[in-house]
C-alpha cells in the first residue's frame, strides 16, 4: 500500500522533464508515468479504504470522501488556467511539481502512511 502511494507521488516528478526540455512531446512523455500509476493507485487505495472501515461507518466515511473529492476536483484546472494566463507554461509546470515536491515530502513523512497497517494485520486481527 504505501509502496503504491509513494510511486504515485514519484510518477508525478516525471513532469519536471519538461522544466529542462520544453516541448509538449517531453510533457506528455514525463506525464506518461502519472498515467499508468493513478489507476493503479486509486483501486488500490479505494480496496484499502473500504476493508479499514467498520462496516458500520462505510456509508459516511464514503459521503465524506466523496464530498470532499467533489468538492476540490474543479480547483485543479482553475489554478492551472490561471496561472497559464498570468505566467509561462514552464512556470506553471514549475508551480505544479514544487506543489508534488511538498505532497510527496508530506507522504513520505507521513506516519499514517508509514505505519498503515497491511491487509494481512487486519485479517490476522479480526481472525
């Protein structure tokens, strides 16, 4: 799980690529990696999140997530068109890989992350 997570974050960096190498054709190869690694990431970390959820709180952990989910998924474009209005496509993407830099730092010192119990803790804890 936490391996999955932090290669997310990582796959991220490949966009700074683009940094030393301005051309669309770089950008699309650094985002590349971004690309196979999310939907890796997602079913794993929703498999993830429904077995730690007591049953009982399942319907509200999922409203919440889901509301907050919502909630910020426009903001992503939004800074992106404006800061592509007010400054180069380079220091957009400049922007939004230090933005990865302090996600991934936050993720790899995250003790929730790093001490996330596995799959097989649980199922040796309930059996």
């Amino acid at each position: 799980m936490r391996t999955i997570l932090w290669i997310e974050l990582v796959a991220w960096m490949g966009s700074a690529a683009f940094l030393v190498r301005p051309s669309v054709f770089v950008l699309a190869a650094g985002i590349l990696p971004q690309g196979i690694a999310m939907p890796m990431t997602d079913s794993v970390v929703v498999g993830y999140r429904i077995a730690v959820t007591p049953d009982r709180l399942l319907g509200r952990v999922e409203a919440v997530r889901s509301s907050i989910a919502l909630s910020i998924t426009p903001l992503g474009p939004l800074v992106a068109g404006f800061l592509l209005e007010k400054i180069s496509a380079r220091e957009t993407i400049a922007f939004f890989c230090l933005f990865n830099v302090v996600l991934l730092t936050w993720g790899v010192l995250s003790p929730a992350i790093r001490h996330a119990p596995s799959l097989n803790d649980l199922a040796t804890a309930e059996g």
